[in-house]
C-alpha cells in the first residue's frame, strides 16, 4: 500500500529517506505493479507535495511520474490515475525553482515520449507560457543567456539539492556500501539489454542495503512494512514470469 503520514514526512528525516527510496524502487518495478497501487501513490503525491517537502523527494517522484509513460493503464483505472498524473506534471512544471523545472522538464519529456496516453498530455499545460516552455525543450531550442545574478543562484541552488542526498547517506547509511561486493569480470561484452538489467539490478540491491540500514537506526512508520509486502508481492511476480520465460 502507498500510504503517506504526512506529518511524518516532513518533520522527520529518515521517514523521507524511506519514501525516496520506494519511489525509486517503484520506478524499477513500474512494470509489474498492481494497477490498483498507482491510484494510492499519485494520491499521496499530491497531498505530499504542494507542502513543499524536500527537493530530493521530489526529483524521486519525477522519476515516478516518468517511468508511468512506459506501462498502459487498465481503463478501470485510467480516469483515477490520468487527472492526477496531469495535475501532478502541471504543478510541478510551474514551480519556480529553476532545477526542479529543469528535471520536470525532462520527466515530462520521457512520459511524452513513452506514453500511450497521449489525451492527457494537453492537460499537464496549464498556460501557454508553459506550453511553450516545453515545446522548446522538447525541440532542443536554447533560452536567452542568463545574467549573472541568475547563473549564480541557479548554481548554489543546484548543488545544495544535490549535495543533500549524498549528506544524508554519510551521515547513516553509508556502512551499506561496504558490504557490496565488486561484481567479477565478465568473459564477454554486455548486451545493452544485459546492461540494462546489470544497473537496474544494481539500484535496487543498493536500495535495499541502504533501508535495512536505516531500519535498523530508526523504527520505520506504519506503512512501511505493507509497502515491503507489496514490494515482495511484485519480486515475487518478476521471478515467475522469468521462469516462465527460461
């Protein structure tokens, strides 16, 4: 279940580690999630950010929204995710900080690109100013040079949004990086979709080390363990559908 404790999120540091973490797994497992989740997690977006929750939970939920281009939605669910999805992208693509607008930017280009639902792409447009915003970078159309005030607050806004998810592993959940393994030399070159399957792989072991570690410092809330239970449920799937497969 994708359930947010709202007040949780946002006073509590490794409560937002957490729901980052599931948003990425989520993204990795977008493919065999059930339907009936997506309703649940865009719900929780909603409500979480428009009370300007931490940037790193929102470049997670980018992600998110993006890596929802690449599945079809069952038409029973379609008109709870679609309204959601198309406020979720008009929002964020209005927000005023030049990073975050950047990195929507590029969210919404994947979900245009990948989609199968192009109906709702007209609505995640609110204005023309937008419309046109998007069409240029979907056109690769460079913006009038920045002055130097600009450049400079674009930069220091840039770093410290990047520097604070490597700050917050430092700080608790780096001794899970010591226990990977380099992984041994292969005897041939990877296939792209070998290496495709490698990163993601990667990602979610490196994922899963680091919530065990933060587990254990910290209780975790409530919802934490039926969002595991779902997360089971879907390895679980992937595993039988590879078997099928073999």
């Amino acid at each position: 279940m994708f359930s947010c404790g709202l007040l949780q999120v946002l006073s509590q540091p490794a409560v937002q580690c957490t729901l980052r973490l599931l948003l990425l797994l989520s993204v990795i497992l977008v493919q065999s999630m059930e339907p009936q989740v997506l309703p649940q997690a865009l719900t929780c977006l909603s409500s979480l950010l428009p009370l300007k929750c931490p940037d790193d939970i929102v470049l997670a939920a980018l992600d998110f929204l993006a890596s929802l281009g690449e599945i079809f939605l069952p038409p029973e669910i379609q008109s709870q995710v679609l309204p959601k999805l198309a406020s979720l992208f008009s929002a964020l693509l209005t927000d005023g900080s030049w990073l975050l607008q950047h990195h929507t930017l590029e969210a919404f280009a994947h979900f245009v690109e990948a989609t199968n639902h192009e109906e709702v792409i007209p609505q995640c447009l609110p204005s023309e100013e937008i419309k046109t915003k998007v069409v240029n970078f979907l056109s690769k159309n460079v913006p009038l040079e920045e002055n130097r005030e600009a450049r400079l607050e674009r930069l220091k806004l840039q770093s410290s949004v990047i520097e604070r998810p490597r700050d917050r592993l430092e700080s608790g959940a780096v001794e899970a990086a010591g226990d990977l393994q380099p992984c041994p030399k292969r005897a041939r070159q990877q296939t792209s979709e070998e290496e495709q399957y490698e990163t993601s792989l990667q990602a979610a072991e490196s994922a899963l080390k680091t919530l065990q570690t933060l587990m254990a410092q910290t209780p975790p809330p409530q919802w934490v363990a039926a969002r595991l239970r779902e997360l089971e449920t879907q390895i679980t799937r992937i595993n039988a559908v590879q078997r099928t497969g073999a």
